[in-house]
C-alpha cells in the first residue's frame, strides 16, 4: 500500500482514554433521570458529535430540554475529572506517533468533538504537535457515522481518501471512515467488534503498537 500517504485519527479511544470517564460521568447522570439502560444508550452514542448525542437522547427522555440537560451535566463533570485528574493517553500512543512519522506517514485527527476540548486535550497530553491538521466535530454538518469529517479531513492534506487511512475505536466511526472510501483499521476500546466490523475494517488490533507495526513494516497489503 505504498499510496497510502496520511493516518487519520479519531482521539476518544484511540488517542486519549476519554469514554471511559465520560461513561461513568453518564452513570452518574443516568440516576437522576431514572434511565436504567444508560450503558446501551452511552454506547448509541460513542463517535458522535454534541448536537447528534442530542437528538439520539431525546429517544429515551422527555423532550430535547431534558436531553440537552443530560448532555450538559454529563459534560460538567467531565470537565471536573479533567482537570483536576487529567487524561490518560491511550496504551503506545507517542511510540505509534513517532513510528509513524519517522516512516513519512502525514498525521492529522479527525474527531466528533469540539475543538474547544480537542485542542487542549491533546496539548496537554502533549501530542498535538504531531499532527498537520485537526478536524473536530463543530466544523461539519453531520457527525459520525457520516462520512463528512473524514472527508473533510483527508481533504485539508490535499490528499484523496484512498491515500488515507483512518484509526478508529468505535463502530459509528468505522462506519464514517468506510463511507468516505477510507481503509480503516480498527482498535476497539469499550466496544468489541462485531460482524458488521469484520467486514468494514480493513484490520482490526488490540493496540496502537500493532497498528504502527502493520503500517511501517513494508509488507501492508
């Protein structure tokens, strides 16, 4: 796969270990509006943007006030576990980065959150730096599973999608780098892989360390 020139990363799950803590924050919000199936809800709405988090919760609350109060309080004590304790960079991160920049590989970030909090966080994780652009979730329209950010962020390299290939958690965010043409390699985090995956992953590891060791190796097929 020589004409692969850019890796295109999703940040919660793949970079920073962020949905672990946003769904305990979920928990925490979930008792006080009586939602007893909040795991399945939470996991409905990993890789999607603010506005579409929104409308999903409007299915299982009683009007989009109580869904934008939920989101907003989940959101409130997010920000208390981030700042006072900081976030955790997912397991070979910076040896995946550095692998993949030494093998000439484009980097950039292409996240469903908003860049107020993309920006920051991977500042102080101390890996923003390595990455050319960044694409969040307040600069397209439609969020993952769409195919519009990844479209967009392969388009702010100046690349096509077959030139790319996107780092993804989650299955909305397979299905949003699948959509756009995008070969995806897929390390899941809270969410196991299922058939759907198998089939739209181009390969699926257990870590970043396998993934830089895939992209680098000169046998990618």
């Amino acid at each position: 796969m020589e004409h692969i020139k850019a890796v295109l990363f999703d940040m919660d799950g793949v970079l920073l270990d962020t949905e672990s803590v946003c769904k305990i924050c979920w928990r925490r919000v979930a008792a006080e509006y009586n939602l007893s199936n909040i795991d399945e809800i939470f996991m409905q709405c990993v890789g999607r943007s603010r506005a579409d988090t929104t409308r999903l919760l409007q299915n299982y609350l009683p009007s989009e006030e109580a869904a934008t109060a939920f989101r907003e309080k989940a959101g409130e004590f997010f920000d208390v576990v981030w700042h006072e304790e900081g976030l955790k960079k997912m397991p070979f991160v910076v040896e995946c980065l550095k692998s993949l920049k030494k093998a000439g590989f484009r980097l950039a970030v292409a996240s469903s959150t908003r860049a107020v909090k993309v920006h920051p966080q991977l500042k102080e994780a101390g890996i923003f730096d390595y990455f050319e652009t960044i694409t969040t979730g307040d600069m397209v329209a439609h969020s993952k599973p769409d195919p519009e950010i990844y479209l967009k962020a392969a388009s702010s390299l100046s690349l096509s999608p077959s030139e790319c290939v996107a780092i993804e958690d989650s299955p909305n965010g397979v299905r949003s780098a699948f959509a756009a043409g995008i070969k995806c390699i897929m390390v899941p985090d809270l969410i196991p892989p299922d058939d759907e995956m198998r089939e739209k992953a181009w390969k699926i590891f257990t870590n970043l360390k396998e993934v830089a060791a895939f992209l680098t190796n000169g046998t990618r097929e």
